[in-house]
C-alpha cells in the first residue's frame, strides 16, 4: 500500500520529499484514526 500526503509543503517540512511513501504498518487507534508506518530510505 502506498500513501501520498495532499499538503505537500507540510510533507517538506516534515523531510518527506517524495510524492508516494510504502506503507509497512497500518493501525487504528481507539479514537477511529489511523497511524501509519512507513518505509524510508535514505
């Protein structure tokens, strides 16, 4: 699975530079959200 981030500046200001990251680990919280890990190389 893969996840692209809709605010891209916000995405470079987090160093995520890339359109599309690999998702490792997709999880739901208790409160209904999801949390995300994913695969960066460097």
């Amino acid at each position: 699975m893969k996840i692209r981030f809709k605010n891209r500046e916000q995405a470079a200001l987090s160093h995520f530079f890339k359109d599309e990251h690999k998702v490792v680990i997709k999880q739901m919280t208790l409160q209904g959200y999801y949390t995300y890990t994913l695969l960066m190389k460097t």
